[in-house]
C-alpha cells in the first residue's frame, strides 16, 4: 500500500508506504512500514521508493571529482577543506615523487584545487588524488556554493543547463561534487553565472527551471537567446497539434522536451543511481546517502557522466596553459566577484510579535 | 493557530487561569530556516515562548571529547537570554541549563541516525529569547524542526509537551502561573510514530492513576504539535 | 580553521579597486537594514536589528542599584554582548571572547560618550539608589559588521525602553510598576564602520569582505556631528586621509540611520 505520490514533498518518520515496497536512500524499513529519513521529494521507482535530500552535506565517496582548499600542510600532506564533514588529505607523494620538496612552495595554504577522491575508509578518512586529466590547482575565478544535492541539477540532463550557462556567460565553470563551483570569465559575467547557479540552487526542486533559467540568463546578459524563434515556431506547432487531437501535449513543444526532463533531472539522476545500487541496497535496507554520482568510468553514458567528461576537458584547456599566470590573460582592469550567500530576508518581520 | 484536541472527558471543568480547557494548548507557530549562516534553524513561539534554534553539522570535530569512531556526536546547548525573563538572568551557562542541554541532547538522540555521520559532531543551540512556562518542550519541538532543516536523517521527529496538576486537575501544557502555582509538571517528549517517550521528567506530587492520565494526555499534546512541526518544514520548501 | 581561499580573497580585492563589490553596492552603501522594536514583552524596551543578514536582538533591563562611588549621582549603563554559536560556525559556546569584549564596549562607548541617555535623572538617592539599565546584545547571525548593527539595536531598544516609574515619598522609593515611562534621552548617536580592502574604504562589510580586511574602523557619531566613539581594528595602518574621508561618509551617513529609528 503506497501512501504518498511521486514527488510529494515529505519529511523525517513519514510513513510512505506498507510491505510490497523496496526502501530506497532517504528511506528506512520499520517493520513493514518504510519511512522517510529526511526533508525531501519522494521519487517512486516501480517498487521502490526513495526520498531525495532537499538538504545534505557531502559526503565524499570514491571517484568523486571535488573542489577543495588547502587549510593545512603537514609534514608529508596537505589538509583540505572539501565542504564536508570530512577533510581530506592529499599526500605529497599524489603530486611529487619521493624526492623531499617544501610543500608549501607547491600548494600555499588557502590555494583551490580541483581532485578527486582515491580513497575513503570506514572512519571516513578521506584520501585526495591529483593524478588525472585536467585536476590540479584554479587560477583566478570565482567560488560558488550550493546544496551537494542540488549538483544533479545544476548540470541538468547530459550537462544541458551548465551548458547553456556557459554558453550566454561565456564563462568556465567546473563543478565539484561537493557542492563547489568554480566560475572563471569577464568579471561581470561571473557575477551573472553566480547568480543563476545560486537560482537553480534555491529553486531546484521546482519545476520549469529549465526556461526560468533561459530567461533570466537572457535578461541578465542582455543576449537575444536563439531558441525563442524556435520557440514561436514550434509553439504555433503545437497549437496546431492541440486543435487537431483536441489534447496539447505534455511538454510545450519538442525542444524544450529534454529540458523538461530536467526539471527531474535530481530524480533521474537517483533513477541511474539505484539501479547501479540495486544489489548493495538489497543488503542494505537503510537510507542511501550518497546521493549524486558520476563515477569516472562513465562508458555507460548516463547524464552526468558525460557532463562529467566535458568538464574534464574543460578543465584540460584550462590546465594546458596554466603554468602561465591566468590571471595575466584578463586584463587588468577587469572586475572579478565572490562567493557569496544570496541575501534574503528569511525572517518574517512581524515573527516576534505577538 | 489555536490548536484545541477536542476529545471530550469527564474531568470537572475548572477553568485555567488563561481560560483555557484542561486539553488545550497555547497558541504556536513553527517556522522553519529562519537562520542565514546556520546549516539548519527553526523559530518557534508557543504562548509567550519565543525560541530560536540553530544547528551545525554534521561537522567535523576537532575536539576529542566530542567524537565517537562509529557515529556522530550529539551536542546540545539550551541558553536564555538575559531579557528572556522579568528578572535580568546573568549571561552564561548554570545548573538549570546545564541539566536541560542534557536531557535535551538525549531526548533527540534516539531519533538520529548517528551511524552515518562517524567521528563528526552535530551542534544544536537552543536560544531561549522568552520564557513564558515550558521551554524546554519548546525547545526540544523546535530542535527536530531544526535538524530536519539541516538535512540530518532522523527516524523521527521528536516532539515534547507537558502535562500537569493544577487546581487538583490534569492539565496539558502548563503555563508559567501555572508551572509555579500547580502541583505537578510533567514534561514528555516522545517520537510521535512509534509513541516512544525520549524526555521524562516531573517536578511534585502525582498518584499512579493521576500520572498514567497526564503521560496520556502530554503524549496527545505531542502529537497535535507535530502536525505543526510537519507544516512549518513542508511550508518552507512546499511553495 | 576558516581560511578564505586566495582567488576569493583576489577576486574581491579586484572588484573593489575597481571601486565595485561583490554584491553590487557602492563603496559607501549600507545592505538592506530592517529594525523592529518591542519585539520581547519580558524586557523593559527591545529591539531586533538585521543588517544584510546580520541579525542581533537587543533586550534592556532595569533594577535599581547602588551607584559608582566615583559617580554617586548618576544611573549606570551596562552593555553586554553574546556572539551566541547559533550565529556562526566559527563561534564557540564559552565565556565572552575579546571580540564580544570588544563589540560591548564600543557599543557601550557610543551610547556613554555621546550622553545619549541623562543618567543623572536615573538617580533616586545620591550615593544611594539609582537607576541600573543593563543592555544585552544577543548575536544571532553573524553576516558582517556587527559593531553598526549592535549600536542601532542597542540605541533602538533605548528608545523603546519604558521603566517604572520610582518617586521619593517620606524618605522611601516608591515603585509605581503600572505607570511606567521613557528613558530620558537627550541627542542619539549612531556608528559606521568601514573597512579597508586593497586600496580602498568601504562601508558596511559584509561578512566575505570582512574575512579579507586589512583594517577596519568604527566611528560613532551624534545626531549634531560630533565624533563621540572611535575604534580601529585590524594590523595595517590607516592614513589620516582615509580616516578624514571615513568621518566625512558618516556624518552623511549616521543621518540615514537615524531614519530608522523609532
């Protein structure tokens, strides 16, 4: 018996269904029952039903590619800040071989690098690579943060909303699966990705982000963006289908199809996962954290993989002449932005009155 | 929102001080992620309570005292302001709050899934800003609406609510009059789906029969405010 | 430990010498301030103040007392500050450290040497009795510039204070608790804080600016101009340019915030 729809949004001990069901992640069984562990949007897979996190930290598992700061040097390693519960080590023997260097004239205290994670024990002592195409250090740009959940999204089916993101911005951007951006272009359009990252962030869970993020890249830009002729086009199109099978289909016109499978992309995304995880889950009844995966050996070219691919190539050209100073290829007088929390006025103003 | 459980019992129909009916709760109102820089917040006013709770973590912790190898710690601070009450409290940890971070840290833990997080370190703060009778329940229900909001996977979430005698009649949820002129205060926080008591305390005298109704009667309290709970999270993401 | 990563640390300075900021205000602009009063009914005057996402609730309290001896014929003024570990992942729970110090006694400053408040109608009985108004800072969310948002909510929470009315009659203070009446506050006063990033001076950092700032400095100021509090943090120098340019911003700049007060 199922007690809750696809995509419902439900929170911690709520009961989703009884017997027949397969408890997915953000689910646990309780006798026959499966609950939900978390604040999160059901996502209904056949018989199994699992809850993805609205909100999470990361959790790092192995091959993942994250972006991390250096907050420590230690005799053989570097500490890195990787947005986690968990730091992670980077051992000098990852980047020199056993030759004695100063590790700091390497990597300096506060530099951004981008690695993926080799190993991860059972007290989550987290080991950091830098072997592999298009990892190491960032050279100028910007940081952005966002929800781990949400990367999924950010990216949208086969990197589409990244794309386009760097397409109207021009900008480079690398996402770590630990919920850090790395945005690199103009100054002002940095500014413009930041903002339209933290927007998929805030309403990720929402649906027709996908053409909200369109338009507001357009406005923000100033670009004319190519697909609104398109747009008309096929609208009249569609119009037509409608009066002649008296039903409009489900999605406003074909091009905009696949982005509309974006808006469930986070599910998709889970959709991927769970299948891959199918036998673990089995012994492994209680909630699946790990949440948004890539892994590196993406032959199976489900969404995010590739994405995945794309932005190692990205990084690559970036890599490929980083030895020179990147910053000396924007012009002196360009402006550059920041990290920062969209500000919102999230307290009711009149909540301390009676 | 007056939230009135209106199972009729024989009980003598003295009225409360408030003029509230013996079952009946004050007003409250939940609001979930109020909080900028904290991973997860909740305000929570009920009568003349007004709580603020913020949580952090999982995170790591670089104090020993705080990590375990196989789960994550809890720890739990409940502080008042000093303007929360008619007397200027002085600023900083005492008895009373020291014991109320225990039991409050141990009244949420069964419901959190420690396990996956190990050696990390879960941090609640609990800022009592007005007193007004019963804020360690308030303070316990606005905990789990903040842990949820952190994204920390719980079992459930723990709701807590008193129950009393006053004027020799069971009561639920006391007032402040009430918890300093009554005979017996009886805070209870359980997890509201299984019906497992996570906080029991009581402060006078209380028959067997006398208790069994006010365990009964805080348990429906309890459940009544988690429906507030489960709105004040669905709330902020539902829209 | 917080370390700010060095590209966010560069990308910021840029900006600003390029006289822009990361959120898109000029060097001299406040974020978006909202300030309430009355907000705890348990204190005597209240207020909540939030600066950008800075966020402080300001309570006051009052008991009678005895007076400073070197002061026997004034009230006492208290100022106590919580940067409470709810408002920052970097606060610990433990006594006040030096920058909660810090915060309370600038704060305090402002409000004493601006002789906002005339303490000496807070005396009932010389070297006796007199009026003790304890002011609390309790630091909620912590999203830069604090010391702006603590004097707002502290002079806010003034302004809304009532207390009781006390009257001498035959030698004895009478307490009338149901007539409760205003402080007596004479000329308010108010502070901006600017901060130095690369070459220049902004107002108002926000917390990112903040994690990158040289110096800082802190100047209160009264309703009519006067310079009544100063504080200068932060190991680099200033020029007495940039300090001459800094008061000039705040004398324009306290009168905005005047605004809104109640």
């Amino acid at each position: 018996m199922i007690l809750i729809k696809d995509k419902d949004l439900v929170v911690p001990g709520e009961v989703l269904a009884e017997d027949d069901f397969h408890a997915g992640r953000g689910t646990f069984r309780e006798e026959n029952k499966i609950c939900s562990s978390v604040v999160g949007l059901v996502s209904i897979r056949n018989k199994k039903i699992s809850v993805i996190p609205l909100q999470s930290k990361y959790l790092p598992k192995r091959g993942d590619v994250v972006i991390g700061e250096i907050n420590d040097i230690r005799f053989s390693m570097w500490g890195l800040d990787i947005n986690s519960p968990y730091s992670g080590l980077l051992p000098a023997s990852e980047v020199f071989g056993k030759e004695k260097r100063e590790l700091e004239k390497v990597f300096d205290v506060g530099d951004v690098l981008f690695l993926r994670v080799i190993d991860v024990d059972e007290v989550k002592k987290v080991k950091l690579g830098l072997k592999g195409r298009g990892l190491g250090k960032f050279k100028g740009g910007i940081l952005v943060y966002i929800t781990p959940t949400k990367v999924p999204r950010l990216i949208g089916k086969k990197g589409s909303m990244i794309n386009m993101i760097k397409d109207k911005t021009h900008c480079d951007i690398v996402v770590g699966q630990n919920g850090v951006v790395w945005v690199k272009g103009q100054p002002e359009m940095e500014r413009i990705a930041e903002k339209v990252i933290k927007m998929i962030e805030e309403q990720a869970h929402t649906s027709g982000l996908t053409d909200r993020v369109r338009d507001s890249l357009a406005e923000l830009t100033g670009e004319k963006v190519e697909s609104d002729d398109n747009h008309e086009i096929l609208q009249s199109v569609e119009d037509k289908l409608e009066t002649e099978l008296g039903t409009k289909p489900d999605e406003e016109h074909t091009d905009l199809k696949e982005s509309e499978d974006f808006d469930e992309s986070i599910i998709e995304e889970d959709e991927g996962q769970e299948e891959d995880q199918l036998e673990s889950d089995q012994k492994d009844q209680e909630t699946q954290q790990n949440v948004h995966k890539y892994e590196d050996n993406a032959e199976e070219g489900e969404s995010a993989e590739e994405n995945e691919a794309q932005e190692k190539e990205e990084v690559d050209e970036k890599s490929e002449d980083s030895d020179e100073p990147t910053e000396e290829k924007t012009p002196k007088d360009e402006k550059s932005s920041l990290p920062r929390k969209i500000i919102e006025s999230k307290f009711n103003f009149n909540q301390f009155k009676r | 929102m007056i939230i009135i459980i209106t199972e009729d019992t024989n009980l003598g129909a003295k009225s409360r001080e408030d003029g509230r009916a013996f079952d009946e709760l004050r007003p409250l109102k939940i609001e979930a992620g109020v909080l900028e820089r904290a991973d997860g917040s909740a305000y929570l006013e009920f009568g003349g309570n007004k709580i603020l709770v913020a949580v952090y973590g999982p995170k790591e912790s670089h104090i020993r005292r705080f990590q375990r190898p196989d789960r994550a710690y809890i720890r739990c601070r409940y502080n008042m302001a000093p303007f929360s009450v008619d007397d200027r409290k002085r600023p900083g940890p005492d008895r009373r709050s020291m014991e109320i971070s225990k039991v409050t840290a141990e009244a949420l833990q069964p419901s959190i899934l420690l396990e996956k997080y190990p050696r990390a370190l879960i941090d609640i703060f609990i800022e009592v800003l007005e007193a007004e009778g019963g804020t360690r329940c308030a303070g316990i229900t606005a905990a789990s609406v903040a842990l949820a909001d952190a994204g920390i996977p719980m079992k459930d979430m723990v709701v807590a609510c008193a129950s009393g005698k006053v004027n020799d009649q069971i009561v639920l949820d006391l007032s402040e009059v009430e918890d300093k002129e009554g005979q017996a205060d009886l805070p209870v926080a359980i997890m509201p789906r299984s019906g497992e008591i996570t906080l029991l305390q009581s402060d006078g005298s209380l028959n067997a029969g006398e208790f069994e109704k006010a365990v009964d009667l805080a348990v429906e309290g309890c459940q009544a405010i988690s429906k507030v709970q489960q709105d004040a999270l669905k709330k902020r993401y539902g829209e | 430990m917080n370390v700010v990563p060095e590209i966010t640390r560069k990308s910021i300075t840029d900006l600003i010498n390029n006289l822009e900021r990361p959120d898109s205000r000029a060097l001299d602009e406040y974020r978006e301030i909202s300030l309430e009063t009355g907000v705890i009914s348990k204190a005597e005057g209240s207020a909540r103040v939030k600066i950008g996402s800075s966020q402080i609730i300001v309570g006051t309290k009052s008991q009678l007392g005895s007076p400073f001896p070197d002061t026997p014929n004034v009230g006492v003024i208290m100022t106590n500050s919580e940067l409470l570990p709810m408002a920052a992942p970097e606060f610990e729970p433990g006594p006040p450290d030096e920058k909660s110090v810090e915060l309370a006694r600038v704060t305090d400053r402002c409000i004493r040497e601006s002789q906002m408040v005339d303490l000496e109608k807070l005396c009932l009985v010389e070297g006796k009795k007199v009026w003790m108004i304890f002011i609390d800072l309790h630091i909620l969310d912590y999203d830069g510039n604090l010391m702006d948002a603590a004097v707002l909510g502290a002079v806010a929470a003034l302004l809304n204070t009532r207390i009781p009315k006390a009257t001498m009659v035959d030698d004895e203070i009478v307490i009338d608790y149901e007539n409760k009446e205003p402080l007596p506050i004479r000329e308010k006063a108010l502070m901006c804080t600017f901060a130095k990033i690369g070459e220049q001076m902004v107002l108002d950092p926000s917390l990112a600016e903040e994690e990158i700032l040289s110096a800082r400095l802190s100047i209160g100021m009264t309703e009519s101009g006067n310079i009544c509090a100063l504080q200068k943090g932060g190991a680099t120098p200033l020029t007495k340019e940039e300090i001459m340019n800094a008061v000039k911003i705040t004398e324009e700049k306290t009168k905005e915030l005047m605004e809104y007060l109640p």
